[in-house]
C-alpha cells in the first residue's frame, strides 16, 4: 500500500511569454515526507506550463493506490476553471470557444481531462484556487521550482523512494537533481495566462444594480457596461496589449486592484495575462474562454 496523499500542488512559469518555461509541482504526504517534480521548456507560454504541471501531478496521482480524497491546488483559475467549468462546453462545441475559435492547448487539455476522469474514477480529486505569492508554502514552492527551471536553472528537488512499495508511516526521502524536458510543442505567440478573479465587481451587473435609480439610468448604466464588454472582446480578438492603468480604466479599479493580481487571472469572460514589461509599464493580454 503507497503512502497516504495529503495534497498536491502545481505551478508553471515562463521567463517571457512566449519565452523558456518551466513548471513545478509538490507531493505532501501524511507521514510529513515530499516528492517534489519539475521540469522545462525551451520555448513555451506561461498557461502551457500551468497545465503540464496539473498533468504530471494527475499522472503521478493515478499511479497511486489512493482511495481517500486530495486536494489539488493551483494558483491559475485558467487551470482550475478550465478542468472543471469550460472544459464540458468546450468539447461540445469541437474544442471551439464561444467566440468559434480554436481552443488553445487542445492536446494538453485532452491529455489532462483524461487523466482527471481516470483519477475521479479512483478517488475524489478536489481541484482548488490558491493566490499566487500568498504565502503559501506548497504554492511558493512549486514557483521556486517552475521559476528556477524557466530560467534554465537545474533545482534540488526532494523525492521519496517508490511510492508503491514505501511502507506507511516511513519517509526515506533523498536530494536529487531532476532532468529538464525539452517539449518543442506548438504554440499560439497571442497565447495569454490567467490567474484570479478580481473580488470587488468592477461593472455594473443586472442583478446588482440599485433598483432604487430612476428606470433611464439604470438603462444607461447598463448601456455603458455592454458598450465595456464590446470594448473587451475587440481588445482580445484584435490581440491589442495594455497597460495596467488602461486595464484599470477599463475595469473601473484602481490600478492597485490590477497588479496585485499577479501575472494571470480571470476577469468575466477573459483570462487576464501579464506578458512583459516595457520601461514602467507592464503590458496585458485579454482571451476570451468561456
């Protein structure tokens, strides 16, 4: 019998998007004992690497004889969202979007639906958002990896003996070095990569407006929100690049609301990305995913 699962966490990263990349991701086990993994890409997106992590954790997960259930976390809603929310309808349009565009990564996330349907079979896999950069030591791990492998680094990374003929209860783990991975798979250079969901609402909503306004402001509240979205969707299929005071602006926040984020979220109907910086301005990316 393996060792018991607590959780597991991933994490990908790209030192320029496109650009090398790396991803991460960390076993805890019951028993206080880690298998960490990682390895990279030549040339790569961050939301690649994102997903490559969740895959190496499933496949490492459907090894195992768990039948208890684990908590899988990642700080990319992309990740989360997509596994558990948009791929259904994506495989009923013919891994289109709603907007009729391919969905990038399709053979990353058929290989990773795949796998998630074969460990749902065996235990309960409960996927989970964690804030990047939070402080939290499985999430902050798994980016020290992913990062350090982005970067064309070769991290120590602890590894337990064999998890199918460990002994319960006995951690024997030991230092190793991992090996990178070149994977030269296609990819979409407008390929963003997403994080979290902004908290505060920054647009009007039908369901949240003041009913006490008059009828016509309430109408053109709302004429100024779809006229926000129409502006939204033209940004992201044009594949425009903005800055985070003009993202603020669009969004009605503060800037702050913007870059605290991280480099990738989920705002509405778009997956927010950071793709680089020019002098002091970073500049973001919006795709469309629902």
């Amino acid at each position: 019998m393996s060792k018991l699962i607590k959780s597991i966490y991933t994490d990908g990263a790209c030192s320029g998007n496109p650009g090398p990349g790396g991803w991460g991701t960390v076993v805890y086990f019951a028993d206080g004992s880690v298998h960490e993994m990682g390895g990279a890409d030549r040339q790569t997106t961050n939301n690649r690497m994102e997903i490559q992590a969740a895959i190496a954790a499933l496949e490492y997960l459907v090894k195992t004889d768990q039948s208890e259930p684990i908590g899988l976390y990642t700080d990319s809603e992309y990740v989360k969202n997509g596994i558990t929310k948009w791929i259904k309808g994506w495989k009923q349009k013919g891994w289109k979007t709603s907007t009729n565009k391919p969905v990038l990564n399709q053979e990353l996330w058929e290989t990773l639906d795949q796998l998630n349907q074969k460990a749902s079979r065996q235990f309960k896999l409960d996927w989970r958002y964690v804030k990047g950069h939070s402080g939290d030591v499985g999430n902050d791990r798994c980016d020290e990896i992913a990062r350090a492998f982005s970067l064309g680094g070769t991290p120590k990374l602890q590894k337990t003996v064999d998890i199918s003929s460990s002994p319960p209860n006995i951690s024997l783990s030991k230092t190793i070095q991992s090996t990178q991975s070149a994977d030269p798979a296609a990819l979409d250079l407008h390929e963003p990569e997403p994080e979290s969901a902004m908290n505060p609402a920054s647009l009007p909503n039908p369901e949240t407006l003041d009913l006490d306004l008059p009828r016509e402001v309430r109408v053109f509240q709302l004429r100024n929100m779809v006229e926000t979205l129409h502006m939204a969707d033209e940004i992201a299929g044009k594949g425009y690049l903005i800055t985070s005071s003009e993202l603020a602006d669009l969004m009605d926040v503060n800037a702050s609301a913007v870059t605290s984020r991280g480099d990738n979220w989920v705002w509405r109907n778009w997956v927010v990305s950071r793709v680089r910086r020019e002098g002091n301005q970073i500049l973001w990316q919006l795709e469309r995913v629902d």
